[in-house]
C-alpha cells in the first residue's frame, strides 16, 4: 500500500480551507489499511513568506505525494474529489 500524504495550503480565518479539508477528510477511508487512508498535513500560508508570495491568492491550495515522491499540486479554492480519488488510484 502506497504511504499517502496529502499538504492543505490554508490560513486563520478561511472558510474555503475549513470547506476543503471536510470535503478531503470526508474522503479517506475509516480503517487505516484501507487503500483510501492517507494522512493530511495543514500549514498556514501566512507563517511562511514564501508561501505567502506562492500561493497568495490560490489559497486553499492541495497537494499530494506517494511514498515520498516530489508533491503535485490537485486543485485550489475548492476540493476537487475527481482528481484527489484519481491520484489515490494512480498506481494501484
């Protein structure tokens, strides 16, 4: 099973960020050996000048990694579950 880890790109006070890790959360599977589990990491942008000057105005912005390959970004402002369900897939 591939380790998964997933990057939310947010800040304080952002709806859309709080929107888009439920809807990314509502994904992943209840069991942990299950092939839907990953894990979430949630960085403000705001702590982070170079991310603030990356990622400014896309916010939320969600990326992905397999087994600790280079990340790639899936979507921004809203969660897109097509693409976050097809690099779950990818590989499988």
């Amino acid at each position: 099973m591939s380790k998964i880890h997933f990057t939310l790109y947010s800040r304080s006070y952002c709806h859309l960020c709080e929107d888009m890790l439920q809807a990314l959360l509502a994904l992943r599977a209840p069991d942990e050996n299950d092939a839907g589990w990953f894990a979430v990491e949630v960085i403000d942008v705001d702590d982070h000048p170079e991310l603030v000057a990356k990622y400014d105005e896309l916010v939320p912005v969600l990326s992905g990694s397999k087994d600790g390959r280079a990340p790639i970004q899936l979507c921004h402002y809203f969660l897109d579950a097509g693409s976050v369900r097809k690099f779950l897939n990818e590989g499988d």
